[in-house]
C-alpha cells in the first residue's frame, strides 16, 4: 500500500518506533536515524536481551533500515538534511523545538524545503501550551492525564477502533493507486495482542514471561509510582543513564545511592530493585510531591503528579491545547466532549455535528437519495424508518 513511500524516523523508546513500523508494516521503507555508539534508548532496557539485543527494542522496530549519524557534526547533519529531501514522511519526538532549529529539522525549515514532506511530531505534552517541551513518558501521561487514577480504561476497544481508522486511511490509499477497494478484518483480540509489543517480545524472543509489575516497568527502574510526605502520590520515569545520574544529585543521595555500583546501569537496577526502591520510597518521605516535581523539572528529569480526571481536564495544559470540544446539542444544550489529538497544520480536524438524536437526520438523508417528501412520509407510516 505504502511501497515507494519513503519515512525517516528519528524517533526513539515506544510511541513513535511503533508508528514508524506499523506504517513500515504498510509497505513504507523507514529509515531510522540514530546517534553513532548509543541508538535508540530501548536498545538499553532490559533484561531481558537477546544476543545483546533488547526485547524491549526487538518489539516495535521491524520492517526497518537503521542509519547512524551524527547530526551534531558538519557532515553529519549535511547527510540528515539530504536524507529528509529524500522523504516523504518524517517521524520526530525531539521535544525542544529550540533544537530542532538549531539543526535546520524543525516543521518550518524542512517543509520549506520539501513541501510535500508530512511532519509528524510525537511528543509528552506537543508544541503547544505551558508544557511544551518538557519530556515525557508514557507513565507520567497516564498519570497527568487522569488515567491512572481509576480503573482501566476499555483499551481493547479503543485500540481496534484506532486501528480500524488506520487501516482505513491506508485502504482509501491503496485505491488511488489501485482503483479497488478491498475488505478489512479488525479484531479487538488481535488489536490488544498487539499491544503486548516490548512485553510479548521479551517471551517470545528470551522465553521470559512478563509478571504483573502494577504501575512500574519491568525494563527501566525507577519508572512507577511514588508517594510524597504530604501522602500525594506522583511519577517518575528514568529512562537513561545519564538520567539516573542527575535523578540521585536531585535527591540528595549521590553518595549512599549514586556511588553504589548496584545501581550505576539500568541492568544492575533492575537486578537490584528489590533494594534500591524501598530506600527512594523513604527519600522520597522527606519533602512533598510539589516539591519533588519542582526539583525534577528545574533538572528536566521526567516526573508528574497523578491527576484526578477533574484536575486532569482542568489542567493548564489541556485548556492551552483546547482539548475540550463544546457543541450545542438540541436536546441537552451544551454536549462536551474530549478533542481529536491530532493536530493538522494544514488541514485542522473540524467539530461540526453534536451526537445526533435517534433517527435526527432521516428525512435530510433520505431526500439526498433521491427520496420525495411523500415518500419519506410514506416510510414513516410503514415503519420502515
């Protein structure tokens, strides 16, 4: 469907990876950017590993070619900006817009360059708002966005319902090429078997089986819940070295934790997990969630409070990113609802039907297929609409 369609990833961890491969598994050729020596930080989480390879990054990154560079260089970054001139979609989820400037790779200068290049962004909090910028994981999401704070959610049918969508649009492309259209088979089983991603990898490829680990992460510690001395509880996501680096001198703790040789790399805190987080939970006891949140952000350490679903649609940011939608309904008057969260620069997504009333639009429809008012009268009469 998507062959002769060229994606540069320059994506890194889950969200955008997934993307990437999914569109790869379309037929795109995607092309994934990354820095000479170190990669893609999943490359990193595990145990398990796979002849060195991380399950985690085995899951989500197939039907790709891999290309290192150094794009902080002369001739590195030369080679990224003819590689992107080359594209027809190119997958981002650098969150600093700043840098994204300073190397000629932000929206503005490469669409300039390419106006029919497609720029996706996947960011924690998008460009937008006064969250932009600040970096982002999954759980701090979850937490911020309201989800944690009660039961799940139906993900199941949410996500067949995603993929449905975007095997649709994929489809509708397929016919312009071809001028057939063709059947889709969606199953919420196959859509939420999926989504095992890194956690089927590891079993099928390392023969782990993934235990129940609540809200932390069985290849990256710390990544999970945490409570504060004034009993608000709040998230933290250390995904690097280089994090968990900065994460112990925040906390005060350099010496009696940083220094310990049982923590230096990611393996050896998750080896070593069952010592290590009891002594961050009383660390944590000393100062309040606010406290803690405003440290980690001064230090750009990934880390949210765990939002209500109030706070969470009350919050600043979804106010800046007008994540509400309002429209007038004829039988309750205002009908809100939760916004589309993709956002188009060119062709914005549009709000303009409240959930129709039963049978609402009936005569309207059928007088469009050529109905007369009399027989949409005479269909009334005889139960048929």
């Amino acid at each position: 469907m998507l062959n002769a369609t060229r994606l540069v990833e320059l994506t890194e961890a889950l969200a955008g990876p997934y993307c990437a491969m999914l569109l790869g598994d379309f037929g795109a050729d995607v092309i994934k950017v990354e820095r000479p020596g170190v990669g893609d930080q999943s490359r990193t989480w595990g145990p398990p590993f796979v002849s060195g390879e991380s399950a985690y990054y085995l899951a989500t990154n197939r039907n790709k070619r891999s290309i290192t560079l150094n794009y902080d260089s002369p001739c590195g970054e030369e080679a990224l900006q003819k590689l992107l001139s080359t594209a027809d979609v190119f997958i981002n989820n650098q969150p600093s817009m700043a840098s994204l400037k300073k190397r000629g790779i932000d929206p503005g200068s490469l669409c300039a360059k390419n106006p029919r290049l497609i720029y996706c962004s996947i960011t924690g909090y998008g460009f937008t708002g006064p969250k932009a910028g600040k970096p982002g994981y999954d759980i701090l999401a979850q937490a911020e966005a309201g989800v944690m704070s009660f039961n799940p959610i139906a993900i199941a049918d949410m996500t067949c319902g995603m993929y449905a969508a975007m095997g649709i649009l994929a489809a509708l492309f397929a016919r312009e090429k071809t001028g057939c259209g063709q059947f889709i088979d969606m199953a919420l089983f196959d859509s939420q078997l999926t989504w095992l991603a890194n956690a089927g990898s590891s079993y099928l490829n390392a023969g782990a089986s993934p235990q129940r680990w609540g809200n932390a992460h069985p290849n990256i510690v710390p990544y999970e819940v945490f409570r504060a001395c004034d009993d608000r509880y709040f998230v933290v996501g250390v995904g690097t070295d280089a994090l968990w680096k900065k994460f112990v001198v925040v906390m005060g703790v350099q010496d009696e934790i940083g220094n310990d040789d049982r923590y230096k790399t990611n393996a050896d805190r998750i080896k070593n997990r069952e010592t290590l987080l009891p002594l961050l939970r009383d660390t944590f006891q000393r100062e309040t969630a606010a406290s803690w949140l405003e440290k980690f952000a001064a230090a750009e350490i990934p880390a949210a409070p765990i939002h209500t679903v109030s706070e969470a649609v009350d919050d600043v940011q979804t106010r800046a990113r007008r994540l509400i939608v309002q429209l007038e309904h004829p039988a309750i008057g205002t009908a809100k609802s939760i916004a589309n969260p993709i956002r188009f620069s060119s062709t914005p997504v549009s709000y303009r039907l409240p959930p129709p009333l039963l049978g609402e639009h009936t005569a309207e429809i059928l007088r469009s297929l050529g109905y007369s008012d009399d027989d949409v009268r005479a269909m009334a009469v005889a139960s048929a609409t």
